[in-house]
C-alpha cells in the first residue's frame, strides 16, 4: 500500500509531461512556419523593391542609352542611404557610375538586360545583399542590390521574440502542468487513502465530504458502493458463522455432561466426548476469529506489551513438547521489544504456530523461532522443516478450513492460520510466507511501539 502514492506521482507527472512536451512541440512547429512565413513576405518585398528598381534604369536606357543610365545611377549615388548598391563600368572595367568604385570579388555579371530573375544573394563584409549583375549591350557591366540588413535585423528579432516565447510556454506550460499533477494526484491520494483504510480492516471507512461532478466523483460514488456491499456481506457472513457457533455450541455441551452419565460402554463414551470436545473447539476457533474481525482496525484494548517476554514464555512450553517429539529447536529472541497489543491474543497466535509445527513434523526435523527488530516494524519469524504446505494451498493458506489432503487423518479444522491472520490484522501486523528450501515459514511484522521522550 505504502507504494500507491510514488506510483501515482511519476505517472500524473509524465502525463503532465507528456503533456506539455506536445504543447512545446506544437508551439515550435507554429513558430517555425510563422518564421518561414516572414522571412518569405520579406524577401518577397527586397525582390519587388528590386525589380522597380531594374524597371526603372530599364526605361531610361532605352531613351538615352548609356548616357541617361550613367547619369541617372550618378544622381542616385549622391542620395544613397546604404541600402541599395549600384554600379556601371565600360568594357575595359572603369567605373562609369555608382555608389563604388571597384565590383564585387564574389559576384560575377549573369546574363543580359534588366530582368530580375535569377536575383543571388552574397555578403559583403557582415552585410548581406540581394543583387542582380548584368552585362549590357556593348559590354557594359550593370550592377543593381539592395541590402538585406534590415531583413536579417528584423527576423533576429523575431527569433529572439520567439525565444523568449517559447522560454514562456516552457515556465508556462511548467507551472500549469505541476498544478494539473497536483490537482490529479491529490484526488488520486484521497482514494489511495482510502484504500489503504481498507486494507488495514477498516470496512466503514469512507471519503468526506460531498462527491465532485466529475470522473472522479464518479469512481469515490462507485468504490463507496463496492465497499457498502463487501461490509453487508461481510457482516452477513460472521453474523452466520457466529450464530452457527453459539447455536451449536450449547447443545454439544448438554450431549457431552449427558454422556458422563452413561454407563457400559466407556470406550465409545470416551470418543464420542472427544468427538463433541473437538467440535466445540472448532467453534470456540470461529468465534474468536469473529471477534478479532470486529475489533479489527478499531485499536481498542490495545496496550503496550513486550513482544519478546510473551514470545520467550511461549517458546518455553513448546520447547519440552518439541524435544519430547524428537526435533532439534532454537531461538533468537531480541529483549525488550515493545509494540501495543493484546497479550492473550499474541500467546494464542504464537501457540498456534508452534503446535501447528509440532504436530506436523517427523523427529530430526528443526523447529526455529526468531523475534528481532525490523526497520519501524518487529519480524516474528516461525519455521520448521516438516512437510511444508504444498504449493497449490499457498493462496488460500489463511483461508478458513484450508487443509491439504494428506492432513486429513490429522485432527484438526484448519482454523489456526485463519485465526493468525485475524489477530494479525486486529494489530495491524503483516502475514507474509516466505520461500523455503524445506518445510514451512511464516513472518508477522509487528508495528513497533515508538517510545516517547
């Protein structure tokens, strides 16, 4: 149960995740079309500036040839800002007009007339240019460009905008996503709570408050009703089990004072009170397997006991029954280990073990028991090397009337590990059967008592 909660965090927070990572993914793929687009309507823009440009020394040389195209280019040099670029030499390559004197090293004249098709692009110190390069008739090379610097200072902003953007959608999509997670896990905690209630016997636990208009309001609406059935059958079930107990235990004992009467036959008188002895003994089990039921996850009762006295005093009255049987036994109890309990209820659940193995194994068999502190908890551990439960029952092992088959001419009910198990719950202990090489094992951990200062 302990391990509902950490589960429950890293998923919300990888859908949370998952979540924002779409979202930065989407807004990145947005940007870069909005970038693409831009840059595109910009360059679009230099493209048309330049092409007026060509139209227009176009119109003036079909006038006046290279006269008014001269003169026009040296009006224009004069009232240069630095955006544009041009520049007319003669066949022997002296400049005739322009805002330079001398032509591009990386740029080559491309053609003839004053189209702007195939404008290129080239970059001259740490400015770029779009440029047309043409060579007129009678060798006369033409050069007209436009800068692209404030194509270049206006995408560097909008990628810096962007940047800054999408830092924004990362701390954005951060903040919500975490509120979204907590939202999530904190309704998700609130069930996991509650089940944990449950697991620990309290079958009237519920979820306060009134229930959400939502999914989740939904599942609390749906669990209440789940757990309102379990606890009507459950309390159907000890109600039968504990009317049959007491239903049939007086009657079994009005037979059995009846036989003390009866003379002749005192081997079958015999028998038959060990008989109804037996019986009443399976129903004193069931009724004290009820009441640790109801009193369990209640705490009532409980005090603080020490753990390793009561476990030292048991195991020294089993100890001569196991030696008188034949087996080797050993014990490792720690002192003073201290949890809140019931005493009779901890000596009964001990006895039961150890008569439980006493019974079932075969001399030269070894029989151990272990008290020692285990972490916040207290590890009873009882094992031996007899037979062992066969591997089918395992599941069912604290089950009421769960014997193996070849236990059968054993006396016996099959109501100890079920009694175990409700006294364990009663103490909030955790039943566990661990693996063994031979034999069987069984492990309590007791919740340790924390001693104030």
């Amino acid at each position: 149960m302990t391990t509902a909660k950490p589960i429950a965090a890293r998923a919300t927070l990888r859908l949370a995740a998952a979540m924002a990572l779409a979202v930065t993914i989407l807004s990145l793929g947005a940007m870069a079309l909005q970038y693409r687009l831009v840059e595109s309507r910009l360059m679009a823009a230099q493209r048309s500036l330049l092409a007026a440009d060509l139209d227009g020394l176009a119109a003036l040389y079909d006038q006046r040839r290279i006269i008014a195209l001269r003169q026009a280019i040296d009006y224009r040099a004069t009232a240069a800002t630095g955006d544009e670029m041009l520049l007319l030499m003669d066949r022997t390559g002296t400049t005739l007009a322009g805002t330079r004197q001398d032509w591009p090293a990386n740029l080559a004249p491309a053609g003839e007339g004053y189209t702007s098709d195939n404008a290129t692009t080239f970059t001259e110190g740490t400015t770029r240019w779009l440029a047309v390069a043409r060579t007129l008739p009678g060798g006369f090379p033409l050069l007209v460009a436009r800068s692209l610097a404030p194509v270049d200072d206006t995408l560097a902003a909008l990628r810096r905008g962007m940047l800054g953007l999408l830092g924004a959608l990362l701390v954005a999509g951060g903040v919500v996503g975490g509120l979204a997670a907590r939202s999530v896990m904190a309704r998700i905690n609130r069930i996991n709570a509650l089940a944990d209630r449950v697991a620990e016997g309290q079958l009237d636990a519920r979820l306060p408050g009134d229930r959400s208009d939502d999914e989740f309001g939904l599942l609390e609406t749906h669990v209440h009703a789940m757990l309102d059935r379990i606890q009507n059958l459950n309390r159907a079930t000890h109600r039968l089990s504990d009317t049959i107990a007491h239903e049939l235990r007086t009657p079994l004992n009005r037979m059995l004072q009846k036989l003390s009467k009866i003379e002749g036959q005192p081997d079958l008188t015999a028998d038959l009170k060990a008989e109804m002895r037996q019986a009443i003994r399976m129903f004193d089990s069931l009724l004290d397997i009820s009441r640790a039921e109801a009193d369990q996850g209640t705490g009532g009762g409980l005090v603080p006991v020490d753990l390793s006295t009561v476990a030292a005093e048991v195991w020294d009255l089993y100890d001569a029954l196991a030696e008188d049987k034949g087996l080797q036994t050993e014990a490792q109890i720690t002192p003073d280990l201290q949890i809140l309990g019931d005493r009779n209820l901890i000596a009964q659940v001990l006895s039961n073990l150890l008569d439980n193995a006493i019974k079932y194994c075969a001399p030269d068999d070894r029989l151990t028991l272990t008290v020692t502190p285990d972490a916040d908890r207290i590890l009873m551990r009882v094992a031996d090397t007899g037979p062992g439960l066969p591997d089918a029952l395992k599941p069912e092992a604290f089950d009421r009337f769960t014997r193996a088959e070849r236990d059968r001419s054993t006396p016996g009910h099959g109501l100890g590990l079920a009694l175990v198990r409700a006294i364990a719950a009663r103490h909030g202990a955790r039943l566990t059967l661990p693996e063994t090489p031979k034999g069987f094992a069984l492990e309590i951990r007791w919740p340790r008592l924390q001693q104030s200062d």
